[in-house]
C-alpha cells in the first residue's frame, strides 16, 4: 500500500514520551500512526487540527481510561512532523502544552531555513 502521509520525528520529543509509555500504549501508537499514514481522509477520533492555533494537530490515542495526545504539524503537503506526547489527565488539552507544541513547530521551522 501507498502511504498516504509520511512521519518524521523532531529531535527527541516523541521518543523520549514515548519510551516511557507501557507496552500496550506503545503499540496502540503505532497502530495509530499506521492509519494517519495510509488513509486518505483520517476520522476525527485519530487526527484532529487544534482550533486557534498555527496549524497544530492532535493524534489522539485512547487504551482503556488513558486519553494520551502527541502533537504534530504539517511540513509540505503530506509530511507529518511529530513533536511531543503527554498523557491528557483533565477536559481540556492544558494550555502548558499546547505552547511548548507551538514552540517545539517555531523551532522546527526556524532550523530548516
């Protein structure tokens, strides 16, 4: 099958959320990430673009009660920039990390020029 989307990983953001997760979360990332790559229109539950912000998006990842949230953005028009990750614990995605994502994609930006 033809990706649809390609990841990329920014410096160690994920990767350091990431090792930290369970096994079970690990691979309910992965099976996520699989559908942000191959499908042509990604279900909201999965991939959702976070209002008022410059283009951050939300993959969103749910495993029993844990709601865990791994900001991204778009680098070209099917390149998925993959910055950090956090377990959400309250209704609204904190505001703490909404602003390190929007600082991690202005570094991102930054270095590539």
């Amino acid at each position: 099958m033809i990706k649809k989307r390609e990841l990329i990983f920014y410096k160690n953001y994920f990767r350091d959320f990431y090792k930290l997760q369970t096994k079970k979360v690990q691979t309910k990332i992965i099976w996520t990430f699989k559908i942000i790559e191959d499908l042509d229109r990604i279900p909201e539950a999965y991939f959702k673009h976070l209002e008022n912000t410059n283009g951050l998006y939300e993959i969103r990842i749910q495993l029993g009660n844990g709601i865990y949230r791994i900001f991204c953005f778009f680098d070209d028009q099917n390149l998925v920039v993959v910055g950090q990750g956090f377990q959400k614990k309250t209704q609204k995605t904190p505001l703490k990390e909404i602003e390190k994502a929007q600082k991690i994609r202005k570094e991102y930006f930054d270095e590539k020029e």
